[in-house]
C-alpha cells in the first residue's frame, strides 16, 4: 500500500523526533501537518480531514491520552491513532480500550512505525482479508451457547481491531505479543484466523477460573470476516479492543 495523498498528523513537543518522523513519512508520499502539543493538534484536526494520528504520550500541558479523550468529546471524527511512549503511561489493554489503535514503546524503528501506519491506514476488511502465514500458538476455545448468545451475555466483545474473550476456565498458554491461530467455536458458527494476542489475564473465585485474551486480527477467514465486519458495522463507537475492568 502505498501513502501518497493519505494526511497524517504527527503531535510531539520534540522538534527533532516530530520533523525526523514527518520527514520519512513524507518521504512514503504522505502529506504531513506537525503539532508540537494537544491544543495545535486538535485544531489541525477541527480544520484538516486526517488519516492517522501519530501522538508522543508525555506531553507539557497535556498528554496523548487527553488528545483521545478530547477528541471524543468534541465529537472530532476519530482516525486511527498511534500512541509512541517512553514510560508506562498506559498499558496496552487500556491504550486499545480508550481508542487508540497502537501503542509504541520508545526507542523505535522508523521502519516498525511505517509498517504499523500502512496496516492501519487500510479498513479492517482490507487488512483483515489479506492472507497471512497461519503459523504461532493455536488458541481453541470452545462455547457452550450461539454466537449472538455470546455477545449477549457480555462473554465476547467485539472491536473495529479485534475481540475480547472472556473464557470460563484457565488457559495458560499464552504470553503478550504471541502470534496465535485462533478458532473460536460457538454452537452455530466458528470464527477463526491469525492474530496477536495483546493481553492474557486469569482470576479465580471459589474456585473456578476465569481467562480474558484480548486478540487484535491480523487476518479473518471467511465467512469470518462478513461476520466480524457486519458487526463492527451496527457498532462504530466501539473501542479498537473493548476491554473489561480489572476485578
């Protein structure tokens, strides 16, 4: 995919990170605008049609994570928007459930960023629908009920970036940032493909074991896509990957 034409809005107060960014995403074709805090950037957002946001977190008067919830507030149409921290600002659960569609960890590589950027910059039927090598840990889980009965009961949560799980049982076998073949088997479809696996929690109470996976797609088989995308369709507002409060 190429980036000519795509406006990409870049937010640091570092001059020199923010111009070395903007300069090698204008060297992939983009067309970039520069804020060097919050209050430029949402009026670069008020006045432009953007694409994507690149947003340092740690920010003087305010942060990232206020450029999100500002944006929200002001009703601003809401790009996909990439977080880039130094510190543990924000975990990656909360980062997706507030909105933003990745989070990067300082120091970076200039080429992981535009990789990143180039995925997101496609609708989750583009990138959802381009086949990948299904290799990395295989996740089966198994539901006792129809899949609307799941959405029903809260037990899945569905986003415009991936699912959350909430699994009755212990699953121990996978670790942040795993890549995993999924197959999610509700009594009347399956839903499977390739994703990462971005959080992976366990609680226990009387006994009895509870695991919650937040998977971000990376690829959708079909007829799991049409069922995934006619979702997010009925549900725009959702986070990127809704995610439940910590017990």
């Amino acid at each position: 995919m190429s980036m000519t034409g795509k406006a990409i809005l870049v937010v640091d107060d570092e001059l020199d990170l923010r111009e070395i960014i903007a300069s090698e995403f204008e060297f992939q074709g983009a067309v970039v605008y520069q804020a060097e805090n919050v209050a430029n950037a949402i009026q670069i957002l008020e006045s432009q049609s953007i694409d994507l946001v690149i947003s340092d977190i740690r920010m003087p008067g305010a942060t990232g994570i206020d450029l999100l919830d500002m944006m929200k507030t002001k009703n601003i149409v809401i790009p996909p928007i990439v977080l880039i921290t130094g510190f543990a600002d924000i975990t990656l659960e909360d980062a997706f459930n507030r909105g933003a569609e990745a989070l990067i960890n300082k120091p970076f590589k200039l080429d992981d960023l535009v990789e990143t950027s180039l995925r997101l910059l496609l609708t989750p039927d583009e990138r959802w629908a381009k086949e990948i090598e299904e290799s990395g840990e295989k996740l089966t889980l198994e539901f006792d009920q129809k899949f609307a009965e799941i959405l029903g009961r809260g037990d899945l949560l569905i986003g415009r970036g991936g699912v959350s799980l909430k699994f009755n049982g212990a699953k121990d076998n996978l670790d942040i940032n795993d890549r995993v073949q999924f197959e999610f088997k509700f009594q009347d479809i399956i839903v499977s493909g390739v994703g990462v696996c971005r959080w992976s929690r366990a609680q226990e109470s009387n006994g009895k074991a509870t695991t919650y996976f937040g998977i971000e797609f990376y690829y959708l088989k079909r007829p799991s896509l049409d069922i995934v995308s006619h979702h997010i369709g009925l549900h725009k507002t959702l986070s990127f990957i809704p995610a439940w409060p910590v017990a």
